[in-house]
C-alpha cells in the first residue's frame, strides 16, 4: 500500500463524547505522560472529563476546551510514537484546525508546546464561559445555502446581534450570536431553501461579535505568547493560508475570536498542498462528517482510534 501524503485536522468544541482518548491513553506512554502534563497544568481532572463525565456535563465551555484540545493531540502523539518505535516516519504535508483545534494545530506543528497551549486554551475556555454566562448565545449550521446567501439573510437582520461564525463547505455555513437573531435567521434560511438547519450544543456565540469581552482578556496572552516557527506548516482560519510565519500566525491569533472561520478553504490549501488524504485527528468523527459532504468519502481517514494509525505510517 502507497503511504499517503495527508493533512492533520482537528477539531473544535462540539466534539466531545464520553470516553474521547481513552483508547489512546491506554495504548500508548507518551499519551499518558500528556494527560500527566494537561491535569498538572490546567489543575482540571482531565481523565475523568474525557473518559466518564457526561456530554451534557462536557460541554460546559471552561472543561470541554482543554479536553477536546487534549483529545486531538493525543491521537499525535500515539502517531509520533508509534513511528519513533518504527524508526520511520511520514509527517503531515500540512495542519490545521477549526476554531479552538487550531490551537491543537498549532501544537502538534510545534509552534507552541504543549504546556504554553495548554495555558492558552484553558485561559480561551474560561473567558469565553466567562462571556456566554453573561451574555448566552447560540449557533446553528445551516446546511443548503452559500456564504453569500446567508450573509444577505445576517445583513437582513438588521443589527449586530448574529454573524457568520464559520463557513465549512460550500453549503454549510455556521451563524452565531443572540439566540433570538440566531432562531430568527435560521427561520429565514429556511423560508429561503435551505436544506436544514442544526442547531450547535453549544451554550455560547463563538466568533460573534458577543465574544469580546473574551477576545479582549484573551489578546494580551496571544500578544505574549511564546510562538516559534511551525516546523509543519499550519493553514490559518482567518485567511485560509498556510503559514510558517510567528508574526502571520500570530495575527490569525488575534483575529481568532471574533473573525469567522474558513474552513472550507482550510481545506482547499490543505489539498492543494499535496494531501490526498485528510485526516480527522480528534474526537467525535466531526470533522469527517463536514467534510463528507463535499468531498469524496475515500479523501477522509478518522485517527480517533489506536488502529487508524497504520494507514498513516510507512
């Protein structure tokens, strides 16, 4: 079988599920030596989060942050590991990842270590629980209309209180924002053809113009963070780009919060950079079921399991 050349993908809050990682962390020392490393940081009992707190429990914003983050780069570093015992090895052509996975990105491309990624994405879940306490929020994928489309149905709103928060395929476009705006423009979207609309679990309005409160406290630690040159290229949510440069990455980083992402073309520079193949690294199989939907079903690996490691390695 040829080695694929393939781009590392990882996902974002929503894909939590009890027992994420678990099958790594038994297989694998270095996993366990992570989870070491993430419940000293982040004084938060990871293990328990991942392996036996309930979803409903879980996708509280402050736990489910550290722990979906903990879960991607776990299914990593069981990767690193198995190739280092193999002596071989077949790194990614390219990372990325949505939303908060991007910091997952940039953790497995070196660009951050694990610790300071870690201190980034737990401080990134309190501030933003800290917001959606204060001012709720709801988002919602609309599935069957363009970007543009549902950016006419947002501007038609007629106030700042829903945005687009993520644009994930050609007709999966994600609105955020109050929840009222929010049910009021998924109703419109309807009205005007769309497929169906899903409504996100998740209690809070992320990239919406209701996180700055949270983008606020978060910039001066993106302003001191201790970012090195990726030695994987990392595409960028806000451009879409893929980079190897700390100034450019950084400023995606500041971006992050209120700026939608572009996922869709995330994935088009991750293809045109080489990959035949794109891997879902994390929890929950989320990311392949978005991408599945316009792309064919054999460009999608699922590495949330010990046993999609081989297809990866020489």
């Amino acid at each position: 079988m040829t080695t694929p050349r393939y781009a590392l993908l990882f996902p974002g809050q929503g894909a939590q599920f009890p027992g994420m990682a678990q099958r790594f962390h038994d297989a694998s020392p270095a996993v366990r030596e992570l989870f070491d490393l993430a419940e000293s940081r982040t004084n938060l009992p990871l293990r328990e989060i991942c392996f036996r707190t309930e979803r409903t429990d879980q996708a509280r914003t402050d736990w489910n942050q550290p722990a979906v983050f903990l879960a991607g780069l776990a299914g990593w570093y069981a990767l690193v590991e198995q190739a280092q015992r193999r002596g071989t090895a077949n790194p990614p052509v390219c990372v990325a990842g949505h939303s908060l996975g991007h910091f997952t990105a940039l953790a497995a491309a070196g660009a951050l270590s694990a610790p300071d990624a870690l201190d980034l994405v737990a401080r990134r879940g309190e501030l933003m629980h800290q917001a959606s306490l204060a001012g709720g929020g709801a988002m919602a994928t609309l599935i069957g209309l363009s970007e543009p489309a549902v950016a006419d149905l947002v501007r038609a709103a007629g106030d700042d209180a829903v945005s687009v928060a993520a644009v994930n395929g050609p007709d999966q476009v994600v609105v955020s924002g109050a929840e009222a705006a929010v049910a009021a423009v998924s109703e419109r979207a309807v009205a005007a053809g769309a497929e169906r609309v899903v409504p996100l679990a998740i209690a809070l309005a992320a990239h919406s113009p209701l996180m700055a409160p949270a983008d606020a406290g978060f910039a001066p630690l993106v302003a001191g963070a201790r970012l090195r040159e990726p030695h994987i290229p990392v595409v960028l949510n806000t451009t879409g780009r893929a980079s190897r440069d700390v100034a450019e990455i950084r400023a995606d980083l500041h971006r992050h919060m209120l700026a939608p992402v572009l996922w869709w073309q995330c994935l088009a520079t991750a293809r045109a950079s080489g990959a035949d193949l794109l891997v879902d690294a994390g929890p929950g199989r989320t990311l392949s079921k978005v991408i599945r939907r316009d792309l064919p079903a054999d460009t999608v690996h699922s590495l949330d399991h010990p046993r999609g490691l081989e297809a990866l390695l020489p």
